[in-house]
C-alpha cells in the first residue's frame, strides 16, 4: 500500500471521512491542532500512530505486537524463529511499520 493508501484506510477506521478534497470527522470539517485542515499522517507520524493505536482492544493489542514484531523483523530479514523477544523488535519500529501491522491487524491491509 502507498503511504496515502495507509494515511485513509487509517483515517477511515477512525471515523474520517473524505469528502470532496477534505476530512471529516461526524460531519465536522476536521482541523488539526494548529487550526489548519487535518490530513492523515499515520504513514510517516510517530504521535499520530500513537493515537490510532489507543483504538484498539485488549485481544487487538496481542495480535497488533505480533504483527508489528513480524514487520519489523521481515524487514530486518530476520527469521520469525530467530527470537520469541518482540519489545526487542517493536520499541523502535517506525510509523509506516506501525501503520502496516495496525491494518493487518484490522485486516485493512491490502
């Protein structure tokens, strides 16, 4: 998935909505905290990966570590038998690997 792919699926599972050229969110036009429009930055935005990752449940953020830890290692080229530590994987793992192992968490992931 390209990195805007990422940013609206993301967004859409939050409960955005594009319309037209602009996010909304319950039928609001959505701004971001500096009072300019708000465009979905998951893909590439520690903090706002930080956010979307507070949506998911208790079952979800078992399987969520597991995929992060699976992503991360699979770019590293690390075997999945290499090591059963994922914190060792998952502390320093970028947005677009948190972006990527939240969708296939959701399977949202195309």
């Amino acid at each position: 998935m390209t990195h805007t792919e990422i940013n609206e699926a993301i967004a859409e599972h939050l409960g955005y909505g594009l319309i037209g050229n602009e996010w909304h969110k319950g039928g609001m036009l959505a701004f971001a905290g500096t009072g300019a429009r708000w465009t979905p930055t998951y893909a590439y935005d520690l903090n706002a990966m930080h956010e979307a990752e507070k949506v998911l449940d208790d079952a979800q953020e078992r399987a969520y570590e597991l995929k992060l830890a699976r992503v991360v290692r699979h770019e590293r080229g690390i075997s999945d038998y290499d090591s059963i530590r994922h914190t060792k994987f998952t502390t320093y793992a970028t947005a677009a690997q948190r972006a990527e192992a939240f969708l296939k968490t959701l399977n949202l992931w195309k």
